[in-house]
C-alpha cells in the first residue's frame, strides 16, 4: 500500500542517492559475489539492484551462503515478529561488530542478551527519559551559543557529530569524559569510522582469531575509550559505594538497576554497554540531524513552517521534554528525514529453521538481510519514494504508513531499546538547531521576500 501521495502539483526537492547495483550478467554466483564484493566493503546500500527497490523479496547468494533480500511490510512481520525464535544475528555482522561491542546489546545473544535486555529496559524508561531532556536543552544551548559566533561556511555535519556527543556524553556519565573532549570526540569518529567496515576476510570461513588488518585501524581509538570508560565506570561505583549524591545519569542506573533473577550488571558489561551506546547513538543522531538541515535548506517553503512552528512554541511555559507534542510539522520533517537518509541502512539476520508464508519459502541457514535505506525507497510502497515530502508524516497521513514499511529504529524484538531515548534527543536537539537558524537567517528570507 503506498502512502499518501500529498501536493503531487509542486516540485520538490529531490536529494541526492547512489544508484542501484547494475546487475552482473556473469552467470557464476561466486564470479557474480566477487564482483560485487568492493562495493559492498565500500558501501552497502550501493550493492542493492534495481529489483530490490520493485520486488517483495530478491533471493540470491554471497559466495555459497544463501540470502534474501527482503522489503515487504507484510512478511518483514511474519519474519521478524511471528517467527522471531528462528532469528540469530548474522555471522557476518558479528564479525564486524563483535570484537568491538563484545557483549553489548547489538551484539549479545540467548541468554546473555535477554538479562541484559530485561536488566536494562528499566533505564528507558519514560520517568528517565523524561528527565534527561533538560540536560539536552543545557548542552545544545550552549553549543547554539558558539554557533553564534561562527562566521563563513561551517561543517554542518561535524557540528552535528560534536553536539550529539555532548549531548550523549552528558546524558550517558554528565560529562565526567568532557575534561579532554575534542580528543575522546576524535577517538569516537575514527572508532566509528571503521567499525561498520567489513574485512574482505570475513566473506569467507576464516576463523575469528585470524587477524584483520582493516581492524587495526581503529583499535587505538577503542583502546583509549574503552579504558575512559572503565575508569569513570570504577570511580562512579566506588561513589555509589560511599552512599554519595550522585547524578542520576545512565552510567548512575546502569550500576544500580537489578534483575530479581540474577542481580546487577557486571562492570564488564556495563562496559559494553556504554560502548554500544555511544556506538547506536552518536552518529545516528548526528547523521539524522545533518541530514534534516540539510533537506531544509534545499527546502525554503518546509524550513519557514519549521521556524514557525517554533516561533510559536511557549518555551519557558512547557517542559523540553514535551516540546515535540507542539512541533508536529518538525516531527514530519525529522521523520522524513529519516525515511531518506536512515541512520541504520541494513538489519541482518540468520535463520534457524524454514519459514514458509505463501509462495515464500526461506530454507534453513539463510541470511536474511532487510535495508530501511531500500525499504524507505520502495516503489511499491510510497509514491514518489525519492522527494522530500514531510507532508508524509504530517497529521492522519503519518496514520496511513504501515509500521513495516518505516524502520528507522530496526523491527522485532530486538527493536533499539532506546528509540524513546533517541526521539527525545534528536527532538531537543532539533529545537535548539531551530533556534540558531531563526536567529541566523535574515528578515526578509524569513518572511519570504
């Protein structure tokens, strides 16, 4: 079912994306596999044919390993829901994650992840996400204030990158890591940088403790912020210990929190934890944020509704943390955002077990891979899939998009456990973008003229 197809009569404004894989004629899967090996190490979403983006599902193979390329709404459900007990995480994304998240949540499984899911999940919740957002308006305040003062052209996107860490060291440990900022900043980026890279190795049954030379490129970095992490872990528990007056911050809950069946979280793996945090949550929110000021600026008509809308916002009468109930037009917008640009462009998983739904059979040992960047593109599900269209989102019609055709924050059971978190984070965050926008952009553009 496609989703509304709003104001057809106006051009908009169509951002740009790669094109689709232009499919090898080599009739050898393995030949086929080789050749499009370099773009997949490259980038990912760039491996995906023109079929992807027209059928329910595209069978085919990497090498010898079976996959399905699946973006129909109907069956991503009957997959990912019905028959979530037959999912595992794919071998291939465990090679590229793993040695980095050990077992955080992305990357733990079985047991190991449903204590941590159930020892964590209380952290997220609403009475915490809620009180987190004053410190989001503090820090983005603040970093809104240095805008101000920046003259020429700027780096949208390394502002965006530097403000979400902020933002996400402030509410992960209030900041205990800020004393040498810029450089925890630069060891983040370049550990991001070459953590979601798979080696060419990793295609093949070569065992985990055959080195890769792509990961050494960002060891160091994980080195020195898995070691900032520990130290602030120890000193915060030895601060809990001492019954001190302590900021009720993630790192705070996660020392605290308890599962009835098996206690508190080890420091190990609130270790891991943090790690994945920053990991899932940095440059996401920055990508998200980069990308919806960027569709604005391309978009005047759109950007003045935003500027409005916030012009219109009651800030001191209304909590942060209720501010995206009276911004729905920028809501429309950062969702839209995200249709186009997903922070997270592909979810895989292994099968365990057959799955027969209709004409569909999947056999046992498939890797099942689903791109939100394919399925947010999807000709049969929305109309004009390549414009930047918030009225998308906007008012009933956001009602009218089927929850599997739009996965910014992944399907299932293991759906990102802090998907309330990020919404509040991107929304505050957004605002105070809003802000240095409408004390930045002149009078007269505005006003339209």
């Amino acid at each position: 079912m496609h989703a509304p197809d709003p104001d057809v009569s106006k051009a908009k404004f169509v951002p740009p994306a790669p094109k689709p894989w232009a499919d090898s004629h080599l009739k050898s899967a393995w030949l086929r596999s080789a050749a499009v090996l370099p773009t997949v190490i490259r980038n990912p979403i760039e491996s995906f044919s023109a079929e992807a983006y027209q059928s329910p599902y595209v069978m085919s193979r990497m090498f010898q390993q079976p996959m399905a390329m699946v973006h129909d709404p109907d069956l991503l459900r009957h997959i990912f829901v019905e028959n979530a007990n037959l999912l595992v995480a794919a071998p291939i994304r465990q090679k590229i994650l793993k040695p980095a998240l050990r077992e955080g949540m992305l990357t733990a499984e079985g047991d190991i992840w449903r204590r941590a899911r159930r020892t964590i999940a209380p952290v997220f919740a609403p009475r915490h996400v809620a009180g987190f957002a004053t410190s989001m308006r503090n820090v983005t305040d603040d970093y809104v204030e240095r805008l101000k003062h920046e003259t020429g052209e700027i780096r949208i996107a390394d502002h965006m990158t530097r403000l979400a860490y902020l933002v996400l060291s402030d509410t992960l440990f209030s900041g205990d890591l800020h004393n040498d900022s810029e450089n925890v900043i630069a060891d983040v980026a370049y550990f991001l940088q070459n953590l979601s890279r798979p080696d060419p190795i990793d295609f093949f049954a070569v065992p985990n403790w055959f080195p890769r030379l792509t990961k050494f490129r960002g060891s160091g970095a994980l080195k020195r912020l898995r070691n900032s992490v520990r130290i602030t872990a120890e000193q915060r528990q030895l601060r809990i210990n001492a019954g001190e007056d302590l900021p009720q911050d993630f790192l705070t809950l996660l020392l605290k929190t308890r599962d009835e069946e098996q206690g508190g979280l080890t420091l190990d793996e609130v270790e891991d934890n943090i790690i994945t945090f920053i990991a899932a949550g940095h440059e996401t929110t920055a990508r998200a944020l980069a990308w919806t000021l960027y569709l604005l600026a391309f978009d005047p008509s759109a950007r003045q509704r935003c500027l409005d809308e916030v012009d219109a916002l009651d800030i001191d009468g209304s909590a942060p943390h209720e501010w995206g109930e009276s911004l729905p037009w920028l809501t429309a917008c950062f969702e839209e955002s995200m249709r186009l640009y997903p922070p997270a462009g592909i979810i895989t998983r292994k099968l365990n077990g057959t799955i027969e739904h209709g004409d569909f059979h999947l056999e046992d040992g498939t890797v099942i891979v689903t791109s939100p960047w394919v399925l947010h593109r999807h000709q049969a599900l929305w109309d004009h899939p390549e414009q930047f269209r918030p009225d998308r989102f906007f008012g009933e019609n956001r009602n009218r998009i089927n929850k599997f055709a739009f996965l910014p924050f992944g399907l299932g059971h293991r759906v990102c456990i802090g998907n309330r978190f990020a919404c509040k984070k991107l929304r505050s965050s957004w605002f105070n973008c809003c802000v240095i926008l409408s004390l930045n952009i002149p009078a007269s553009l505005r006003h339209g003229r």
